[in-house]
C-alpha cells in the first residue's frame, strides 16, 4: 500500500468511527432535553429520572464524539495537505464557523449542564441543556455545508494564478441544494438512531420487568421519534438522491449498477457485474422505478456509468471516472435495507405497544434489542456510499483523491498513524461499550438521588 | 489594518486562549499524582476542572479551524509538517478527555488517572516543542511543504521551549489548584506552586531570552519582561496566601509568552531556514473575501463565546472541598 491508500483508510477508518458516536449524540440530545422538558412541566419525578438515566448514556457516548473529533479538525492538514492548499479559502470557513458557533456552545454548555443541578436555578438548568443539543445539530450544519461543497461545488472560483478554489459567495457554499438536502437526511438519521438506542435499551430493560412505567414511557417517545425521524430519512433521502442524480449522476449510475444511459430505467433490486465489460449478468429491476425516483416521470432519461465515463473523458480528459461500481450498489442498497427495517420495527413496536399494551412474546424484546444496530449500519454505509461513489474525485469535477494526498507523506509515518489510531479506538470501543453495558444495567437512580458535588467557601475570598 | 494581520492577531489570541484556559488543566493533571493522594482528593482535583476542561479545549479546535480558514497554507504546512509530534498530541488529548469524562463513571479510577497524566503532560510539553520550532524556523521548501524529519524538530531550543511550556503550564495548575480547593490540598498545591514557579522561571525565563535575542523586537522585550513579572509575582502571590492574584499574574505570564512568540514571528507565521521559501501572513492567506466573511463572523460570536465562557467560570466560582 501506499501513502494514498494508507491516507484513504485512515480517513475512512477515523470518519466511520467518529460517526458512529455522532448521530447518537445529535439525537439524544434533543431527547435528554426533552425529557428534562416533560419534566419541568409536568413535575412528574419519572421524567427527571429519565433524563438522568439517558443523560449518563448520551453523556458516555458524547465523550468518544468529542474526542474522535479532534482528530477530524487536524487530519486535513496532516494527511491531505495539497487539499487544504487547494480548498482551505472555501472549505476552511465553514469549519472555523463550526468552531466557534458550534463546538463552543455544545462545550461549553454540556459542563454547565452536568455539574450545575444544584448550581443554577431550574429553568436556566433546562436551557443549558437544549444550548448544548443546539450546538450539536448546528455543527453538523456547517460540517455538512463543508462536505456538500465537495460533492457540488459552489460560490467560488478556481483562480488561474495559484490554481487554487477561491470562495467568491459564502451564502451559495451555505445554501447549497446539496446541503439542504443531506442536512435533514443526516438529522432525521441521528433521531432514527437515538430513537433505537432508546427502544433497544428500554426492551432490555423491560423485559427482566424493571421500571416498567419509566421504560414504557422511554420506549413509546423514542418509537414515535423513529417513525417519524424514519419517513423524514425516506422523503429527504429522495429529495437527495433526485439531487445526486442531477449533480453526480456517476454516483447514481453506479448505484443503480445502470451501464447506459436508459429512459424508463428500473430500480435494481438484486445484481450481479461484470465491470470489466460494463454491463450486468443478472438484474432484478422493479419496471421503472428509478426513472420514476430520479425524475418523477415514468420515461424520463436516466444517465448510465459506460456513457457517462465517454463524457467525462471527453470532459476531463482521459482517466478512469467510475468509483468501485460493486460497493456503491450495494452500500447504497443495505443503506435503505437497513434504514427501512428501523423505520418499520418503530412502526411494529408502536401497534404492539398501543393503549397500555405490552406484547408478551419475547422475541419482541429482542428484536428491539438487535434493532440498535440497524441505523448505525444505514449511518456508516450511507457515508461509505457518499464518500466512495464520488471517486475518483475529492472534489467533484475538480480536484482528484491522487492528488490531495500529502506530497512530504512518509509511508511509514502514515501506517504508524493509522495503526496506532486503530488501535487506541478499538480499546476505547471495548471500554465504551462496557461502560454503557454498566450503566444500563445498573438502571435508573432512585428518586433522591444526590447531585454532583457539594457548593463550598467562594474561590474569591482572600 | 489589513484582514491578514487582524486574523493573525485573532489566531494568537486564540491560542492565547488555549494556552491561559487548557493550560491550568494540563497543570491539574500533571500535578494529579503529586497532590492528590487519595481517591477523595483525586477526585476534587478532577471535578475542580470537571465543568470547564471540555470548552476550554474547544479554543485549540477554533485555533485550528481559523488557520485553515485564514492562513489554509499555515494549517497545510504545519499540521503534515509536524506530523508526528501532532498525532502524539491528538492521542494525548484523546486518552485524556475520555479519562476526565470516564473516570468518576468507572469501578477503577487508577488506569484513567495515569492517562490523565501523561495526556496532560505530554501536550504541555510538545506544544512547547512545536511552537519553537515555529518561531525558529524550519526546511521548507518552494512549495510549502516541509522537508525536515522528526529529528529536525528536537533540537535543544525546541525541547528547551517544551520544558519552559511544561514548567509555566504545571506551574499553572498549581496556582489554579490553590484557588480551587481548600486544606490539605490547597497546601500543598502552594508547596507545589513554590518549586515550579522556580522552575518555570528559570526555564521559562531562559527560553524567553533565548527566544528574544534570536527572533524579538523592541516590542517584544515588553512582553518578555511581563511574561518574567508574571511568574514571579504569581510566586510573590503564593507565598503571600493570595490565591487569586497569583492565578491573574500567571495568567498574564502565560499571555505574554505567546505574545513575545507571535511577535518574534511577525509578519511570518511559519519561517522557514531558507527565507525565500518562509509562509508569510501575505502568501499563506485567504482571500480577502473569506478574510471579510470570516472577520465578520468571528467580530459577533468571540464576545458571545467569552461572555459565557465567563459567566461559566462566574457559576463554578466556589473552592471545592475534598469530601470523604
């Protein structure tokens, strides 16, 4: 291997990795804040001791997101150097303005929340909370605005001088279509994931039969949350893929495992390749069903990879423009696979759950138990889609992955950063993982829980 | 004045912001097996930075983030540079903000409090490392990209600017530590503050000269002396029983060692040996446009972020008592 592709399964690895805390934290939040809402209104003690129980968890969960962030703000520069040269004037101001808008508040406000229950009067208490859950969906913004700009992008110039992008319009790179549709996409996946982790762990815990009003209510909330967090992935995935189409229609091809260009094109269920030779052995299609996705008419053109890589050579010159056909495909489809099964278990548990019923069977529990996976699996191979379908490009239609690599890269340098990453994250995965196993079976604190720590004499007395 | 000098002037303070704020809690960690000697004191000591050590790190991310943005050839040049070293950094911090958060959470809290302690001293002292290499000057070559290896970044001013951040920076939490607590702990937590004041004076006052004589102006020897002036009467205060002042002069210590650093550095932000090859604040910019945008948005939300970061300090005001 070299630096490339070390470079490459270092972001790879290190991106999928902080994702996975991401969504959980994105959703949580606003479901702790919730909680602690439902309970400053209500003042029904349940709820404080839900918001204690999920706040642990998501509390457990937000320091990995953290921590496994700080890499992602230096790797650009370390590892991808010729790309930040070459976008940091565009790329650069979104993550500054993820920083100081986003970073700081969720911080920031996090520490005031954890340490401050018996610090701040309860309604300033409430608002740190929903501050911290504000922070964390608005960073995902402006790092969604950042990837957008990559995908498709806008408001700038390439300046002949320097050959360099240079951004000429702030408010198009802020509003791009792409990140107006893969921000509510990401948004409604966090929800569909916290959702899960809510469910899964609320059917652990009620059936051994502890705490059957906190997790009932716990598990209901978090159903209706996925249900509704699950069709808003499904509108806006659609919203994206019409976007995609039109912007990366090499992406889309390549999902769709389509060699021409097709007008009444299928959706494929089920195919197997042969991209040496640009065409399909086997194709189950639903008739068609991706004109229909793409364009929202029955005939309407679709654009096929062998085609649209005789454009693009004649376009970008000569190169090979198709990213891995066969993983595009298929991450795509167990993407929507998984994401779909998320969103119809929310649906099943709602109807068993209906007016004060609990299903008896325990295969239910179980299934809600395994359920948590599912929208972690859609996240990462969702990203993994995105990511790899827009190869051979790290900016689409203008700058190449080959090229954005660091030129001063050691190969050595680089495979003991990435094994020592891999390494440090699986012993932090074990040691999350048990902590949240410890925490969840240790079930909520007794309603006269004490808080944090005791007030004393003032620093400022001299 | 121009966008470039008032983002270079932003992204020292920034970093200033870092230093004064993640410096104390570097120190508290560093200090951590020294002055806590039991369970109950390791714990006061953790949770007497519990609610703050988390935003206090976000000023490194913004630092960060505001270089790609303002200086993306600094941010380049720098971070695949300085590669190694970096990535000592990031595991550092990484280890160490799951430390903080896990340790009070998990059955055995002796594993974390040894990562809490080499996460905070091994970033006290390489950002030492790395900013004197800054300021000193590195192989770079007509495109940016540095030549150097790790070995070029050890020289003895690098490690002994490494020493003088790790003395000011331990130095710090035990000023800070002093403020916080009460008893025992605030004893000896002032014991502690007496030796590496010294320390961080010699040390401290040794790279400061060496700094001075090599890359300082007129202007800079202000700073140099404040930064002197700053450790000393953060000593003065200390032995005096005035917590409060000797954490404000240390503070402001720290503040003018990463004035006189920038100022030595001005109009570069990363010299390199062969000077036709140096980043300056002109070639390793942003477009004036991003600079404009990025003015604009940093002009409405740094007071917001100090003000509450603030007010947050104003509601964890209280000294902390070890509970057993």
């Amino acid at each position: 291997m070299d630096v490339l592709d070390l470079s490459r399964w270092q972001f790879g690895i290190t991106t999928v990795y902080h994702f996975l805390f991401v969504p959980l934290t994105i959703g949580l939040s606003v479901l702790v804040a919730g909680f602690q809402t439902a309970w400053h209104r209500t003042g029904n003690a349940a709820y404080l001791r839900m918001t204690k129980f999920w706040g642990r968890l998501f509390l457990i969960n937000f320091a990995m997101g953290v921590v496994t962030g700080i890499v992602q703000e230096f790797q650009f520069g370390m590892n991808w150097s010729a790309y930040s040269r070459f976008v940091g004037d565009v790329f650069g101001a979104p993550l500054a303005m993820e920083g100081l808008m986003a970073f700081f508040l969720e911080s920031t406000f996090l520490g005031l929340w954890i340490f401050g229950w018996d610090k701040l009067p309860k309604r300033v208490h409430l608002a740190t909370i929903w501050l911290a859950a504000i922070g964390t969906n608005l960073s995902a913004y402006f790092i969604l605005a950042a990837n957008s700009w990559m995908q498709h992008p806008v408001g700038y110039r390439l300046n002949p001088v320097t050959g360099r992008a240079e951004l000429t319009d702030i408010w198009a790179v802020l509003t791009n279509s792409t990140t107006l549709a893969a921000f509510p996409h990401v948004i409604f996946g966090a929800f569909v994931s916290a959702g899960a982790f809510v469910i899964g762990v609320s059917a652990w815990q009620l059936a051994r039969g502890r705490e059957k009003d906190l997790f009932r209510k716990s598990a209901r909330t978090a159903l209706a949350v996925t249900l509704v967090a699950s069709a808003g992935v499904m509108l806006s995935g659609h919203w994206q893929a019409q976007i995609m189409t039109e912007q990366q229609p090499m992406k889309m091809a390549a999902a769709e495992a389509l060699w021409e260009d097709e007008t009444s094109a299928g959706f494929s269920i089920f195919a197997v390749g042969d991209v040496e030779n640009g065409r399909n052995h086997i194709n189950v299609q639903i008739p068609y069903g991706l004109s229909l996705l793409s364009t929202n008419t029955l005939d309407g053109k679709v654009e096929g990879i062998n085609d649209i890589q005789a454009r693009y050579e004649a376009m970008y010159g000569p190169g090979d423009y198709r990213p891995v056909v066969g993983l595009a495909y298929w991450s795509f489809r167990l993407m929507i696979g998984f994401g779909a099964l998320a969103g119809l278990l929310a649906l099943a548990g709602l109807w068993l759950t209906r007016r004060g019923r609990m299903p008896a069977n325990p295969w239910v529990y179980r299934a809600a138990v395994f359920g948590i996976g599912l929208p972690f699996l859609a996240n990462t191979l969702g990203w993994i889609f995105t990511e790899m379908g827009r190869q051979p490009w790290t900016v689409f239609g203008i700058m190449r992955t080959a090229s954005a690599v660091s030129p001063g890269s050691d190969v050595v340098e680089v495979a003991i950063t990435l094994v020592g990453f891999t390494l440090v994250y699986a012993v932090l995965a074990v040691i999350e993982v048990r902590l949240l196993l410890k925490f969840i079976r240790k079930g909520p604190e007794p309603e006269d829980a004490a808080g944090e720590d005791v007030p004393a004499l003032p620093a400022l007395s001299y | 004045m121009e966008l470039t000098t008032v983002w270079f002037l932003l992204i020292a303070v920034l970093w200033t912001g870092y230093f004064v704020l993640e410096g104390f809690d570097f120190g508290v960690g560093i200090l951590l097996p020294v002055l806590g000697r039991d369970e109950a004191e390791r714990g006061t000591l953790v949770r007497s930075i519990g609610p703050v050590w988390d935003g206090n790190e976000v000023w490194l991310l913004v630092a960060g983030g505001a270089t790609f943005a303002a200086f993306p050839e600094w941010y380049a040049t720098l971070f695949s540079g300085f590669y190694l070293p970096l990535f000592l950094i990031l595991l550092a911090l990484i280890v160490r903000g799951v430390a903080l958060e896990y340790r009070s959470k998990s059955d055995s809290t002796r594993g974390w409090d040894r990562a809490f302690f080499w996460g905070s001293l091994g970033p006290a002292f390489l950002w030492g490392v790395a900013f004197a290499n800054i300021v000193r000057g590195v192989p770079l070559d007509a495109d940016h990209e540095y030549t150097g290896g790790l070995l070029t970044l050890l020289n003895p001013y690098a490690l002994l600017g490494g020493l003088a951040t790790l003395a000011l920076f331990t130095l710090h939490g035990a000023v800070f530590t002093a403020l916080k607590t009460t008893g025992e702990l605030r004893d000896r937590a002032r014991t502690a503050a007496r030796w590496t004041g010294l320390a961080a004076l010699v040390l401290g006052g040794t790279f400061l000269l060496i700094t001075q004589l090599m890359t300082g102006t007129a202007g800079t020897w202000a700073s140099v002396a404040v930064a002197a002036a700053g450790i000393a009467g953060a000593l003065v205060a200390t032995l005096r029983g005035s917590d409060g002042w000797a954490f404000a002069a240390n503070a402001a210590a720290i503040v003018a060692v990463t004035v006189t650093l920038f100022g030595g550095l001005w109009p570069d932000v990363m010299p390199a040996l062969d000077p036709a090859n140096s980043l300056t604040v002109q070639n390793a910019a942003s477009t004036p446009y991003t600079l404009g945008v990025m003015t604009w948005v940093a002009a409405i939300f740094t007071p917001v972020v100090l003000a509450y970061q603030a007010w947050t300090y104003w509601v964890f005001r209280r000294r902390l008592t070890v509970t057993r």
